[in-house]
C-alpha cells in the first residue's frame, strides 16, 4: 500500500481522487460510519470551482450543464459586498452546494476510479520510519494495523494525525464572539422580489449573504439551494450556555442584534434545523505541514475564524500534493518535489490569514471599526480596490516562485481559461486538464516531437498569451514564453518531472 489518507471529508476524497488519477490507490480512513447530516461549507468560492471543473466534477456538482462563469454582479465581503460589475473580468467564481453533495460526489467519483473507503474506521496511533508508515485504527471489528509508503491527514482541525506528530497549531483563538445559525422559515411577504433580499424593518433590505452589521452584532440571511434560508447572528461577550440552540433563543438574538422581532418559523422534514452555536473562532496554521512521511491537508494543516476559504484552500492542497506524492511513489520525482508542498502551500495559508484577520476586524464592534468601514466602502466603489479584494477572496493572487528569473507573468499562477483550437477541433484547457496530467501547450507548431510524461497540445495562438505554456498537474503555470528555447523548458521539465521529462526531449 502506498498511501493511507486519513479523513473522507471533501478534502481527503478530493486527495484521493487526485492520486487515483495518478495511478495510485489510497485507502481512506472515515472515522464517521456514515456522511455528517450537520451543515458545515455552504458552496465553493474562488479558484477552486475552476479546480473542479478542471477535473470534470462541476456539473455534477452544480446541477447544471456548462463551465462555470465568474460571478460578475455583488459578492459579501465583512458584511458590505463587491460591486464586481465594476470590473471588466470578475475573477471570482462561486458555486453554491453544500458540503454533504461535495462528499456524496467527490465519494462517487473516488469510488468509480478503484479507491478504498473505509467508513467507521478511525486512526489512532501511528509510528513512521524511513520506509514508511504504521497506524493503529479502531474498526468495527476491532482494532488493526495498517502500513503504507506515506500517511496524509485530512482529518479536520482536531486532527488526530497532526497531535501524533507532535506538530505544533499556533495562532489566535477569538472567545468574545457568539455566532448563531438555524435554518428558518420567513413568510413570503418579508422577502423582496426583486434583490430576494429579506425586508427588515429599520434596516432596509438585508441582501442574500451580504447582511446587516450593528452596533449589536451581525445579522446574515441566506437563502441556499437545498434547504431553508440560513439565519446567522453575531454577538459580543455573550453568556456561554451548555443547552442545544432553541428557535426562541434565535429569535431573541436577532431581536437583540437587530432591534425588531422577526417572525422566525422552525421549518418541517428532515434537519437539523437548529444549526450550532459557536464561541469561539480560531486562525491557526501548523508550524509543518510535513513531518518525513506525514502530511497534512485541509482543516489538520490551517483553520480560520472568519470568511470561509476553508475549501478553497484545502481542496487545492489536494491537487498540490498528490501528483508529488505519486512521482515519489514512482520514483520519478526530482529531488526536492515533496518539500515544494509545505512552501508553497503555506503561501496560500498565509494569505488567507490576512483575509480572515481583516474580515474579523471590520466585523468587530465599536464606533471606531463603523467610520473604518465608511471610509473602505467609500473605497469599494473604485475598481482597483474591488479587484485587489476579489483575487484576495479567489486566491487568484496567489503566485508560487517557479525557480526562473524575471518569469512570464503567468509564471506562478493557476492558469487562465482559454479556448482553444486544436487540430482535432475546439477545446476548453478545462477538458485537456481531466486526467490531471501536465500540459505543455504549444501555439507555434514547433514541440510536437516531445513525447513522455508531459502531454502536448498543440493550437492555434491566442491573443494576449505566450508562445508556450507548461502547466503542472495542479493547473498551476510552471513556465511560459513568447521565444520557447529549449533551454528553458527543459529547466523547467527537469525541475518539475525530473529526468524522464527531459531524457523525451
């Protein structure tokens, strides 16, 4: 066995699927005996909808036929929202679905392409070597051992993986707020026809997942595929209480928040309902990601307080990781790859530590944070402002240090949509990316002789991009330029694929 994934959350399965691809079969470890009904994620935001539908599972996750399309309209972000019309391309993508489909699919998926899930069987001890590594699992039969070349946990941010380890979780944990959500019945009348926004008296409209902030709290409606709307409410230095959340307790603190009553109905059929109360918030990021032959991923590696991201985030570790593990595995890999994984997704991490921390922060109370936000909504009306927030939610200012000096702007970065024309007709780069194998795309007719790990995909030239593209597993650009030399594409292969890629130029 080669590798043991620990976690069948959408992040583990997304690991799984990604090494399937790869030629390698993973067993998964689910502590749970059966899919989690409590709702967690909401939908997808940011690069990530372009990673799924890179993979082919966008429309089965969104319902509906065709590739996704950046959302060009208004986007909540600390309770005021992004007029992303302001701009000539949007480079946020949103795909609302909640976590329990993303499982349900990413499991179908997973299981089609020969991956073992273990569901009720939870890791609880581990011992690594140079060989390898050893874990201890409690199953409903009892507890077993299990080997495998290398352990990666994607167990959540209790993760039982990174406490056996030893590894570190520093950060801050916020305990002033209370954050209340239940699904609601509202009646009809409260909702506007036009916005779908609900009409609350005093405050206007409160627009879908943009939300009212008071000097209270804050207040968020959304009304999700699948489900009654989500009512959210946020408060301060709030009581703790031990009982299950009541509708009568939600109802009082959105009374408190929002100063008026809201006729607030407990909706019929199957829950929960009542959803959770929290208080208290974490933004934390694993002192390592590694740990010789122990990764983490996902929520085990990086949790945040505020924003979401979580997905975004934890499904592109996936992509980033497998296809180094697999070249490890087969032994193809150059020196180094598995240590880029740590590097460059804690570039990630880090970012959205800026997002979630800046989002806490415009959401606290206080007559000083309310000017802070007059003065940066009267910034959200300038399209550079938008833009600079809008790649901070996407994660599309995420760029990696590839190894080349005064690289191609795109050097770094998940690759652009493109429309291509191929001899054997119009493709999208989405549909070339679904086995998850490199691309090297060439526009001038000159690197079909390459033949190896690599595949070619030769094209008509595209208007504002380079001669040459080549595009790593996770759609991640590892070199371009407008002058392909040999020269640098074979650095760029032998950096990235090793000795195999380079020997087939």
């Amino acid at each position: 066995m080669n590798v043991i994934i620990a976690g069948g959350g959408p992040n583990g399965l997304m690991l799984a699927c990604e090494l399937a691809l790869a030629g390698q079969r993973p067993v998964v470890l689910e502590r749970l005996a059966e899919p989690s009904r409590e709702p967690k994620a909401n939908g997808l935001v940011g690069e990530v909808v372009r990673l799924v539908d890179h993979r082919g599972l966008y429309e089965a996750l969104a319902g509906r036929p065709g590739p996704p399309q950046p959302n060009s309209g208004y986007f909540p972000y600390a309770g005021m929202y992004l007029n992303l019309g302001l701009l000539d391309r949007s480079p946020l993508h949103v795909l609302p679905v909640p976590q329990r489909k993303i499982v349900a699919v990413l499991t179908e998926r997973a299981l089609a392409l020969g991956v073992e899930i273990r569901t009720g069987h939870e890791l609880v001890g581990l011992e690594q070597d140079g060989d390898g590594v050893t874990v201890r699992v409690d199953g409903p039969e009892g507890r077993y051992s299990l080997r495998a070349k290398y352990l990666v946990g994607a167990d959540g941010a209790r993760s039982a993986v990174r406490k056996l380890c030893g590894i570190d979780f520093p950060g801050v944990t916020y305990d002033r707020t209370t954050l209340r959500m239940a699904h609601a019945i509202v009646p009809a009348d409260w909702i506007d026809p036009v916005t779908l926004g609900l009409k609350v008296p005093g405050h206007g409209i409160a627009l879908p997942f943009i939300g009212i902030r008071t000097e209270q709290g804050g207040f968020s409606y959304a009304p999700l595929p699948d489900h009654p709307p989500t009512i959210a409410t946020t408060e301060w230095d709030q009581p703790e209480a031990d009982e299950p959340l009541t509708m009568d307790e939600m109802r009082a603190s959105v009374r408190r928040v929002l100063g008026v009553d809201l006729p607030l109905g407990e909706p019929t059929g199957d829950g929960p309902h009542l959803l959770n109360r929290l208080t208290k918030g974490n933004t934390r990021i694993a002192e390592r990601f590694r740990d010789g032959r122990v990764f983490l991923l996902g929520d085990a590696a990086h949790i945040y307080s505020a924003g979401g991201g979580g997905l975004n985030l934890g499904m592109q570790d996936a992509a980033n990781l497998a296809w180094k593990l697999a070249a490890a595995i087969e032994a193809t890999a150059p020196d180094g790859l598995l240590d880029t994984y740590d590097r460059e997704r804690r570039i990630a991490a880090e970012r959205l530590v800026v997002y979630a921390s800046a989002t806490a922060a415009l959401l606290a109370p206080g007559s000083d944070v309310t000017a802070l936000r007059t003065l940066f909504g009267e910034m959200l009306a300038d399209a550079s402002t938008v833009r600079r927030v809008a790649e901070l939610l996407a994660g599309s200012d995420i760029r990696y240090d590839m190894g080349i000096a005064d690289a191609h702007p795109l050097v770094g970065r998940f690759a652009p949509p493109m429309d291509l024309v191929t001899p054997d007709g119009p493709v999208r780069l989405a549909e070339l990316a679904r086995t998850a194998r490199p691309l090297l795309l060439d526009f001038t007719g000159t690197l079909d002789r390459f033949q190896g790990p690599v595949d070619v995909i030769t094209a008509e030239p595209l208007e504002g991009l380079p001669a040459a593209l080549l595009i790593r597993p996770d759609n991640y650009v590892a070199w371009a330029s407008d002058d392909p030399d040999a020269e640098g594409l074979t650095a760029a292969l032998d950096r990235w694929f090793g000795a195999m890629a380079t020997n087939q130029l």
